[in-house]
C-alpha cells in the first residue's frame, strides 16, 4: 500500500542502522524523529512518544537512583559482602550474579528498577574481583544482568512489560486473563529456569575471565546517616513497587519521585553537575527512540499489514502442530526485530484468532506462544532494559549483539522445541 511505503522504509532504515551500529543509537534516534516529522510521515504525537512513556521515566529515574547507590557507598557494601563468597572463580560469580538476578524478579515487577539496583552492584562486585573497566568478565556480568533482567523474567507474568501489554490486551480483545500461576507453571520451566541456563553457559564461554577472589577483610562498619537514608528511601520504593496492583500506582511515577527525593537539596544525595553526570541522556533518547518507533508502526498500520501478509507464508498445518508451534514462536521472533520486545504484543495479540484458526492451536495458547519470541531477542535494541544496562556499565555494543545471537541461536535450536514438548504435556498444545 501506498500510504505504509513510508513508514516502511523508515522503518527499516531506523531498524539497520541499530542493527549494525553504523550511527551511535541516539544519533539514529534522532534521525527518526527529524524524518518522521520533517517528512509528515506520523504526527509528532506518535513520533514522540516515547517520551511520554512511563518506560522512558523509568529510564530516566533508574539512572538518578544508580548514581545515588554509588555515591554513597551502599553498592560497596553490598558488594563487599557477595564478593568473598562469589569471587572463587568465574562459573560461580556468574551463577551468583544471573540467580540474584531471576530471584528479584519474583519480588519487583519493574524491569528498569531491578537494572538501576543490580548494575552498579555487580560493577562495584567486578572491581572487588579484579574485572576492571573494559574486562572481559566485567562486560560478561553486565550483560547477564541485562540479558537476564529481560529475558528471564519473561516466565513470570507482572516481571516484564511486554508479558503486561500481552495479557492487558488478551483481556481486553478475548476476555482472556492469565493468572500468576498457571502463567509461572507454563513458562517457568523452560523460558525461566532453561532461559537462565543457557545464559550462565553462554556468559561462562563467550566472557571468560579470571576474578580474584577478595579477602573476608574486616567487617564493614555501621552505615553513614547518608546511606541509611537512601536505604529507607529505597526499601519504601521496593515495596511500593512489590504492591503496584494494590495501590495502583505506575513503577515509572514511584522511580520518578525517588529520583526527586535523591535530587532535593539538603535531603537528596546529588549535586547538579552529579545529575548531569549520572544521567545518561544518549539512552534516554536511544529509549524514547525505540518506543516511538514501535508506536509509529503499531499506528500506521504497518505492523498489521506485514504480519497478514506473512501468516499465507507460514507452515501453518492444523495436522504438525510442533510445526505450527515453531513458525508462530518465528513470528513473534520477527516482529520483535522490527517493533521490539514492547511492541509485539499489540501486533501478535489481533493476529491471534485468525492464527489460531489457521493451526487448529487454542486461541489461549496462541497468544502464550508469542511470549517465546519477545523473550529471546536477536539484537540489544530489541530489549530497552539491555540497552541501559550496557550504558550503565559501559559495554560495547559488539559484545551485547555476540551475547544475544548466542542466547537466540540456543533458544531457537534447543529450548523452542523444549518448550513445545512441555506445552503438549500439560495439554495447551495439540499432541497430533
């Protein structure tokens, strides 16, 4: 059509040049919002979007708490008291980092607030082990808390954003709603427990290095008056982000005015040159970038037009369903490069009916399928909570595209039939 030829080579333009790293992203976002507007592709309400987000707030205030954790001492600390037990060798730092990582997961539902707390640890934990800046290991660790943050709690419902997008609109297309268990029972095998497997293997391999096992030393001394604040500060955050179904209130807003409270004068914890300093506006943009992008594509139609013109394309047979079940988790997988993790969801959920028809597959178990493929992405751009976590500690973008196509090559080849397997067990999937 006409009116998509636009947005398409847009599109594909924006989705290359992250892809390839040809431009610095921010640059690249950028250059999207200049032609989106300039050229009247969208309106400047889509466009930018991203910035109107709670996801890009998220990012913002993620980056405000992570300085404050590191000023005042408290990610030392922690990682003072991990680094004798975690430093022995390099299997088990990874093991140590990845488990901290699934295990928060179950207890804060904010993709972004678990990276602000977890990165500057594990960083500070990498310099306690001898994995200085530039490391191999000091890269390894930082991206397992990324990859891990993202694509592990993708088997537990309220951990991720994208599992969110897909059940509020599984409700509000089919009246279909996924409770926490039976949601954890389906995915937590595979996409969780084999997920993070995967992961400390791949990170073990591809990031091998040699940490230094640290010293029990002394034990730490009583906390300063500033890191008991910003303790207090961040145990009541935790828990109004553990209860956000109860009181109704978006992680984003109770990062934001954290953030603020780390930001007043007297009572906060940073300067405005530490502001500036701490806040890394080349992602804040990068992030607003890949939000717009996914609404731009989600609006004009153009997500929706090139998902009915594959489903023709697909090994769609009603009599191999394992068949059918590997080209849906495809799909998915496919329109993640193209609108990310966020946005397959409000893709894939309208397709889901006519898929379900097309394979004989339960619409219910349509729509859980798609979830195998937003949770393994190809490319970091794919995942914003990787983009931020390698910005927050320095990781080239190389380094975090080796680790995903690793994780996705694994995924697709071994744990993707797994998990068809487990699905026909437990009967969401035809056994023909």
């Amino acid at each position: 059509m006409p009116s998509l030829l636009l947005p398409g080579l847009l599109t594909a333009a924006t989705v290359v040049l992250w892809a390839t790293s040809a431009l610095p992203e921010y640059l690249t976002a950028l250059l999207f919002f200049t032609v989106a507007t300039v050229a009247g592709i969208s309106t400047p309400e889509i466009v930018f979007s991203g910035f109107l987000s709670a996801a890009f707030w998220l990012v913002l205030s993620g980056f405000v708490i992570g300085a404050a954790i590191r000023k005042v001492g408290l990610a030392d600390r922690v990682a003072a008291m991990l680094a004798p037990h975690l430093a022995r060798s390099w299997p088990r730092m990874v093991v140590g980092v990845v488990g901290l990582t699934a295990g928060l997961a179950f207890v804060m539902p904010s993709n972004m607030g678990r990276i602000t707390l977890l990165i500057p640890i594990v960083m500070a934990l990498a310099d306690r082990a001898g994995l200085g800046p530039g490391s191999r290991g000091r890269m390894g660790l930082a991206l397992a808390v990324g990859c891990g943050t993202f694509q592990i709690s993708a088997a537990i419902l309220p951990a991720n954003v994208p599992n969110l997008v897909m059940a509020g609109a599984a409700e509000s297309s089919y009246g279909i709603r996924f409770t926490y268990l039976s949601y954890l029972l389906l995915h937590g095998p595979v996409t969780g427990l084999g997920k993070a497997l995967v992961l400390i293997g791949c990170t073990c391999v591809l990031f091998r290095d040699r940490p230094v096992q640290a010293a029990a030393g002394p034990a730490p001394g009583p906390l300063s008056a500033a890191e008991t604040r910003l303790s207090v500060l961040l145990l009541a955050t935790l828990a109004l982000w553990m209860t956000d179904s109860l009181h109704g209130i978006q992680p984003a807003w109770v990062g934001l005015a954290s953030a603020c409270v780390c930001l007043l004068p007297r009572v906060g914890f940073l300067t405005s040159d530490e502001f500036t300093a701490g806040v890394n506006i080349r992602t804040c943009i990068y992030v607003a970038g890949i939000l717009g992008l996914a609404t731009l594509v989600a609006r004009s139609g153009l997500g929706d037009a090139l998902g009915r013109a594959v489903i023709p394309l697909l090994p769609l047979d009603p009599e191999r369903p394992r068949t059918a079940f590997a080209a849906l988790v495809g799909l998915a997988g496919m329109l993640d490069l193209i609108v990310t993790g966020n946005g397959v969801p409000a893709l894939f959920t309208p397709l889901a009916r006519a898929l379900a028809e097309a394979t004989a597959i339960p619409l219910k178990s349509v729509l859980m399928i798609q979830v195998l493929g937003y949770a393994s992405p190809f490319l970091p751009y794919q995942a914003s909570p990787l983009v931020v976590a390698m910005e927050m500690a320095k990781v080239p973008a190389r380094e975090g595209v080796r680790l995903c196509l690793a994780l996705a090559a694994v995924t697709f080849v071994v744990l993707v039939p797994l998990d068809a397997l487990w699905f026909q067990a437990l009967g969401w999937l035809p056994l023909r």
